[in-house]
C-alpha cells in the first residue's frame, strides 16, 4: 500500500494544506487538500472518496473535483456517514452555493454517494473498509483500510480523547491520526474533540493494553502555528512509549 499525505494540516498557506491523503493512487481519504494537489490526469484515477465528516476542512474539494469529473463526463464514487450526505446536499452541492452534483446530470450524477454504516465492512475498489465511530465534536468516524495483500491503515479523521471503543475494533499496522495542538491546549482540544500529544499518549497506553502492541503512528491534522510546541511534545511522548510517532507534512510518502 502506498500511502502521500496531500495535506497534513487544519489551516491552509502557500506551505501547507488541509488534510487529505491519497491511497495508491486511487482512493482518497477526506478532501481538504485535494485538487490543489493532483494534475487532472491524477485526479482521473481517482476511484473513491472516503471523508470522514461534514466540517469543511475535510470535504471543501468535493465540488472542485465534481466540476472536473463533470467537464470530463466521469463519477466519482463518495463513501461517508449520512450527516455528510446531508450536509454536502443541504449546503456545498446544493445547486445554490454549487452545481449539485449529487443529482445532475440527470441519470448518471458525477458524484454517486453511498452512506457506510458504522463497524460494517464494505468492498471498496479492491479495499476492505470499515467505518468506525470517533469522538468529536459533530458525528464522524475513522476507516480501517484492509489492502488485498493484508496490509492495514487506520486513519482516525478528527478525534478526540475517548478511543477504546474504536480500538476493540481495528488492528492497523499504520495508525494515522490527528494531533490538533500542543500540550498547553488540552482544554481546548478536551471541549472541541480533539487531541494533544499528551492525549494521544492516553489513548496509545489504552491500545496498548487493548491489543498487546502499537503500531507506527503518523500524526496529522497540526494547527501550523502550534507544530514546533506539537513536535517537541510527540518526541517525548515517542521516548516514554520506545514507539516511533511522527509528524506529517505535506508530500510525504508511505509504504506498508
């Protein structure tokens, strides 16, 4: 499995961009950083999109795509939780604010949307993903991503503290997941669903018990302006689990 961070970040400059991550090429998970990121002859390839949940950060390339499948006469097939549905019918390709490519054209709509029900395993492009509910601030789920040969990612989206319900469920050997602030926020992070690095030490210690083991961890989802204070944090936490955590960043490529 060959896995680049498109984006890597929650707020977007010439140096860094929203999240999204691209799966050999074909399958993409959430739309931050999307299109910005692929030539259109790579964003052809694309086969699916997984996203996460409904904040804009996560789904604002869906109607940049869908314009350029649509001028292309092609689909795309988009996979989420129904609040995500509803939002991008009810606010982003709702034929006001955008073409709403959900229906149009009439027959063959560019974007064919499916809702995944939660811990439900669906065959998607060759993939085995399964959609696993998360603590946040608006209804949102990670993805367990089982490739044919076996290998397995699980990329969380957004989530806050509270994760040993989701870590019955998955058994990654690639844990993506986001680290939103510093240590000095966890206030912050605690009320609006997110995680520090000294959080997501806590939910690491409740996996490791859970499952026997910790897998490579990438963090994603860094506020720009905190990712120095963030960096020093993970280090020390990497050092007290002997467990290797790493930031993300934009262009980074992935084998599993």
């Amino acid at each position: 499995m060959k896995i680049q961070l498109l984006g890597a970040h929650n707020c977007e400059s010439q140096d860094t961009k929203l999240v999204s991550l691209l799966l050999d090429d074909s399958l993409v998970l959430d739309a931050g950083g999307l299109t910005s990121s692929l030539s259109f002859p790579a964003q052809k390839r694309l086969k699916a999109i997984l996203l996460t949940h409904q904040h804009y950060d996560h789904i604002r390339d869906v109607p940049a795509l869908a314009m350029n499948f649509y001028l292309a006469g092609a689909t795309i097939n988009i996979y989420s939780i129904l609040s995500v549905y509803d939002a991008l019918m009810t606010h982003l390709v709702d034929g006001k604010l955008y073409p709403d490519f959900l229906e149009r054209p009439q027959g063959n709509p560019t974007i064919k949307f499916t809702v995944m029900e939660p811990h439900q395993t669906e065959s998607i492009e060759g993939y085995t993903i399964m959609a696993v509910p998360v603590n946040h601030s608006v209804p949102a789920v990670g993805y367990q991503i089982t490739a044919p040969d076996g290998k397995v990612v699980f990329y969380s989206g957004d989530a806050g503290p509270g994760l040993a319900d989701c870590w019955q469920c998955v058994s990654p050997q690639l844990l993506i997941i986001e680290v939103t602030a510093s240590n000095r926020f966890e206030g912050f992070a605690r009320e609006s669903g997110h995680l520090t690095p000294g959080l997501l030490k806590q939910e690491l210690d409740v996996f490791q018990k859970l499952k026997g083991y910790l897998p490579r961890v990438i963090a994603v989802h860094m506020n720009p302006g905190l990712e120095e204070e963030i960096a020093a944090d993970i280090a020390t936490v990497a050092e007290e689990l002997n467990s290797p955590i790493v930031l993300g960043y934009e262009g980074m490529r992935l084998h599993l």
